[in-house]
C-alpha cells in the first residue's frame, strides 16, 4: 500500500509537472506570437512610409503637368491675339480705337440735343393737366360745404342714440363684473380640484424626478455631485489609491485598512451586490462601507435594522389606502435616488447595519431572489399589488421597484447572544469578508476629493475577466480535477456549485488585476464558501482525521504555489483545537 501512495504521489507530481511544462510552452507560444505581431507591424509601418513618399512624388508630378499645361494655354491665347491683329502694329490699332472714341463724343451730344427738345413737349402736357384739376377741386370743395351742413343736421338727431350707448356701456360694465368675480370663483374651484388629485403619495421619490443636481446639493446637502465623474484607473493602481482615500474619508478618523482587505472588497465589488462585513466590534465594519462610497464620490444610505423586522414592508415602506400615501423608508429612497439622473452613473451602498438583528432571509428574501436574477431588467420589488396613482416616474407599472445594477448592500455582522446565524442562501449569495483589527497604520497621501463612475468600475471589471479568464478557468479546472473534490464529496457531501464557479470567474481575474494573486483568492473562496462554520468546519459528524484530508489535499493543490492557504488552514486548525477539547 505505501509502495502503491508513493507511485500515486509521483503520478499527481508528474501531472503537475506536465501542467507547468504546458503553460511554460503556451507562454513560449504566446512570446512567438508577439515576436511575429511585432515584425509584421514593423513591416506594415515601413510600407506605409513606402506608400506615402510614392504618393507625394506623384502629387508632384501631377503639379508640374498642371503648370504644364496652364503654359501652354497662354501660348494658345496669345497666338490667338495675334492671328486676330492680322499682322497690323500696335499704333495702328490705338489710332483707329482713337477715332471710334471721337465718333462716339459726337453721337452723346446729338443725343443730348434731342432730349431738351423732347422736355419742352413734356412741361407743356403738365401744364394742361394742373388746370384740369384746379377745375375739379373748386367742384371738391362744394361738395364739402353740403357734406358739412348735412352733418350739422345729423348731429342734431345723435343726442338719443348717445343716451342709449351709455347704457349700454354700463351694463357692458356690470356684465364684465359679475364675469370676473365668476372666474375667480371658477379658478378657486380648479386649483381646489387640482390640490387634491396632485398630492403624491411619494412626496420624497416625486422629488427626486424634478430635481436638478443643484436641488441635490442645496436641499439635500449631496457635495459629492459638485464633482464632475471620472474613469476609474488601472485596477492596480486603482486598490492603491483607494486604500488612501478611503483612510481619509471621514473627518476626525484615519482608517487603516491593509491592501489586501481593499483588494477582495473590490473584486468582491465585481462578483456581487450583496456584501457580508463580519468581525468583532471596533473592526471598522461599518466605517468602511461609508468611507468607500465616500470616496468613490457616491452615496451611502444607512439603515438601522431592528430585531423586530419580519418583512419587506420593514425595510421599503407601506401604503396607507385611508391616507393615499406611501411611508417611503430609507431603503426605497436609497435604491429610487441611485436611479436618478444624478446619481446612476455613481457608485451606490446601502448599509444594513447590524443586519443579522433580525433573520434577512424574511425581510431581505425578495432581494435574495432578485439578485439572483440573470437579467438586472428583471430585478423587480413590488410594493403594491395594482397600480399607484400618481406614482413617480422611475416605478415600473407604477408599483415595483426596480434594484438597480449600480447598488450593491453591505451588511455588517456580529456574531453573539443577540443576533442570527445567517443561512446557507444568504451566505452563498453574498461576498463575505472578515475584518481583523488592525493594529498596523501606514503613511496616508493626501487625496484631493473625487468622484468615478460607475461605468467605468464595470469596465475595468470586464477587462480583467476577460484578460484572465484562461488563466482563472485552468485553475478551476485543477481544483475539481485534484484530491480536494473527491474529499468533501466522499466525506462532507459537498460538491462544486454553478454559482461558486460562476462567482470565481469574475471574483479571481479581478483580484489578480487588483494586484493579488490567483490562489489568495482561491483561498478566500474556500474559507467563506466551503470552509465555514456549518459546511465543513463546525459539523458534528466530521472528525480529526476529515480534517487532516482535507489539510493534506489543500496541500497538494498549492503546491507550486508561491503563498499558503492560510485563512482555510487557519479555520481548519482552530475547528481541530475545538474538537481535541471536546467542545
């Protein structure tokens, strides 16, 4: 039997050793292809320089053609010119223009001659023409005078009419009253009318659709929409300088957390909307979901939970049909303003805090589902069962709620008398992270204040997933090929889910272009998803020697490996300690 391990140790050893032989050629591989992408491009370029001196020396060419010809068009005019001279000297030619000159002078004052004539003619019509009309205006004029006499006569008889059109006028006048004071009264019944059906049942979310960045900061103090968005950097870089901004986000605090820690928040970021912050109090739970929408020029909507939550109408709101109002709660404000013009390009949290007070998988089950959704289209909450009246403008059917792609909830988590365990839903849908204590400070650089967009967070995201995805999917596949699988199968009853896998393609490629490596990642997974208490470690049915396997197997899979899985082992080894006590 132990000649038997040994060859089968060998064999795994071999296989490992074949698999890095097989990268080490893909990476052969992949140089060669550069080499040759690389001179090609250099060959490329040089006929491209080839191509565009030719081009200039046939621009040239075609100029001196075109000077060519212009030349040749004013030889062809000027043996025109001189087959139209006939052979004649240039003073003949001016003496005969010299002539025609005099000829025309002559013909100007014959012309001028007659005209004069033609004027005397004219003044004498005129004159004949005014002493027929002197005629008709002594006629005008004695028409007047009989006008005038008749209206003398006329005016006489008008007294009466005048009379009457000053009654008319004033009940024209009364009329116009009575017609004003109907308006005023047909007006103080409309706007009546009109206050009534115009109340809004969302007074708050009714707001939030007319109002303008300006409104957001002078009402609602939002400083962080005077910062026009920028693109987020090179992921790398970005988990660097995050780290510093967050340590100075809140003002009369310096948060220290360690680049590790703001490394598997962001590609937790990538990996899912829902985020579990757990750890002892005074670990900076809290503190660190508000200071990154801070400093992510954000907003973060911090909720309270209380231990006597049972639904979702705890965590939204209700709507009174006596009242016709929606008691709008923190929560749906959040998730409707990060819907907002304002507000969705900018990265959004909703703090429950203390959020296993009460069971989240009752009053956060319809999230639970609607995260879980493969479209964001589809992430709907209802809160009523038929339509709103009046409701705003960003409500689905007037009555759902939709959970917008650029939200993710943080949920902080103590674990002790007074609180939940979560269940296996909540957990496997979430990205948890243990906060230690952290003793260790570090120099913070001076961040000017700053807001990135939410776009360009997901395409970093995208990118990384895509640059990685090889990389990632090899080792996956080591992972459910290795001894590991067939331990927690044979042993624990557990196997590789579609979600964990799903997860681990978009959590890992992340962590790597953040700056850690593939296989810390790798270990975070396992110590919060398949490690934790109540799946491997925690279990009463599991003994000393499952989890020997289980190091044993660990082992085996990082080997090679420049780090340790050391938050599995040390979950592994603490569950060990308490069994060897008998606890």
């Amino acid at each position: 039997m132990e000649r038997e391990a040994e060859i089968s140790n060998k064999e795994r050893a071999l296989q490992q050793q074949q698999r890095r032989l097989d990268a080490e050629w893909k990476e052969l591989e992949r140089e060669r292809d550069q080499i040759r992408e690389d001179a090609l491009r250099e060959a490329e370029q040089e006929i491209a320089g080839w191509k565009t001196a030719h081009q200039r020396a046939r621009d040239s060419r075609q100029k001196v053609y075109e000077e060519l010809e212009s030349t040749r068009q004013e030889i062809e005019q000027f043996r025109e010119l001189s087959e139209v001279l006939a052979g004649r000297s240039a003073r003949e030619i001016l003496d005969e223009l010299a002539a025609h000159k005099r000829r025309v002078t002559q013909l100007e004052n014959q012309l001028a001659s007659s005209e004069d004539d033609q004027l005397r003619a004219e003044n004498e019509v005129l004159r004949k023409l005014r002493d027929e009309q002197k005629v008709q205006l002594d006629e005008v004029h004695i028409e007047l005078a009989d006008a005038k006499a008749q209206l003398h006569r006329l005016r006489l008889g008008v007294s009466d009419k005048e009379n009457l059109e000053k009654e008319k006028r004033a009940l024209e006048k009364n009329n116009q009253i009575l017609s004003a004071r109907l308006n005023d009264l047909g007006k103080t019944v409309d706007d009546l009318t009109q206050s009534q059906q115009s109340e809004k049942p969302f007074p708050q979310m009714a707001w939030m659709d007319s109002a303008t960045n300006a409104d957001w900061i002078k009402d609602r103090k939002a400083k962080e929409l005077s910062l026009s968005a920028q693109d987020v950097p090179e992921l790398k870089k970005f988990s660097v300088e995050l780290q510093h901004r967050i340590a100075q986000a809140e003002d009369g605090a310096t948060l220290h957390f360690c680049l590790e820690d703001i490394q598997l928040l962001i590609a937790g970021l990538a990996m899912s909307q829902l985020h579990i912050f757990q750890g002892i109090s005074g670990t900076g739970k809290t503190s660190l979901a508000k200071a990154f929408a801070k400093a992510m020029g954000g907003h973060c909507t911090d909720i309270a939970v209380q231990a006597g939550w049972r639904d979702r109408d705890d965590l939204l709101g209700h709507y009174n049909a006596f009242e016709k109002r929606f008691y709008e709660r923190d929560c749906l404000q959040g998730l409707y303003r990060a819907q907002t013009d304002a507000y969705k390009d900018r990265c959004n949290i909703i703090l429950l805090d203390e959020m296993n007070l009460s069971r989240p998988e009752q009053y956060f089950a319809e999230f639970l589902s609607a995260l879980e959704k493969n479209d964001p289209r589809d992430r709907l909450i209802s809160l009523s069962e038929s339509q709103l009246p009046n409701a705003p403008a960003l409500l689905v059917e007037g009555r759902r709620i939709r959970v917008p792609h650029n939200v993710w909830f943080v949920g902080t988590a103590n674990h002790d008398e007074t609180t939940n365990e979560f269940a296996d839903k909540t957990y496997d849908r979430a990205h948890v992270m243990t906060l230690p204590r952290h003793e260790a400070g570090f120099k913070v650089e001076p961040k000017p204040k700053a807001s990135f967009s939410y776009g360009s967070l997901i395409e970093r995201f995208d990118a990384a997933v895509t640059q990685n995805a090889d990389e990632v999917s090899e080792l996956l596949a080591e992972l459910t090929t290795g001894p590991l699988t067939s331990i927690l199968q044979d042993r624990f009853d557990l196997g590789w889910g579609n979600r964990l896998e799903r997860q681990a393609m978009r959590f890992v490629p992340v962590y790597m272009a953040a700056g850690g490596r593939k296989e810390d990642a790798l270990d975070h997974l396992l110590a919060s998803r398949v490690f934790r208490r109540g799946k491997v470690t925690g279990r009463y049915d599991a003994t000393i020697d499952d989890l020997n396997a289980i190091e044993q197997a660990l082992t085996t899979v990082w080997k090679g490996w420049k780090s340790e899985p050391r938050r599995s082992m040390a979950l592994l080894a603490e569950d060990r300690r308490r069994k060897e006590r008998g606890a």
